[in-house]
C-alpha cells in the first residue's frame, strides 16, 4: 500500500510553503494529492498551469495526473533534480 499525503491549494495560489511543504512530504511520501480549492479558481486550464508550475518548482523529479480538480504528484525514485 502506498502512503499517500494530502495538500489543499486555496486563494494564496502555489506560494514558498507550499513548495517547501511538497519538497518535505516528497522525502518520506512517493504520491502526493493535492486539492484545488473553489477559492483558487477552478477552470481546467488554470489547474494544468498549476501543476507544471508545481513540477518545476521541486527538487525531486515528479510526473503529475489531474484527477476532476484534483493533483497527483508522483515521485519517481532515484531523479533528483540538479540544482544550480
């Protein structure tokens, strides 16, 4: 069974704790869910910019599904990103 860990994006949109939220669960977590709150604006597009937004903001490589109003990052084992 794989954990899986739960974040809300509400009005504030994707902001530094977020990220650095995403980046600790990624550590211990393989699969995130992220729900996109009516506050954040909900239109499909909005929510595809949202999650490669998202997807390159991280340290870890990650692939995105997008579930209704729902994002599910998942990590993908031995890809970290390299930073400079």
């Amino acid at each position: 069974m794989i954990t899986e860990t739960k974040f809300q994006i509400g009005k504030n949109g994707i902001t530094g704790g977020v990220i650095e939220g995403l980046n600790n669960a990624l550590k211990t977590h393989k699969r995130i869910r992220i729900a996109v709150l009516k506050s954040s604006g909900r239109d499909r597009d909005s929510i595809q910019e949202m999650a490669k937004s998202i997807q390159s903001k991280l340290d870890v490589h990650c692939e995105f599904r997008i579930i209704g109003f729902t994002i599910i990052l998942r990590r993908q084992a031995g890809k970290n990103k390299d930073k400079v």
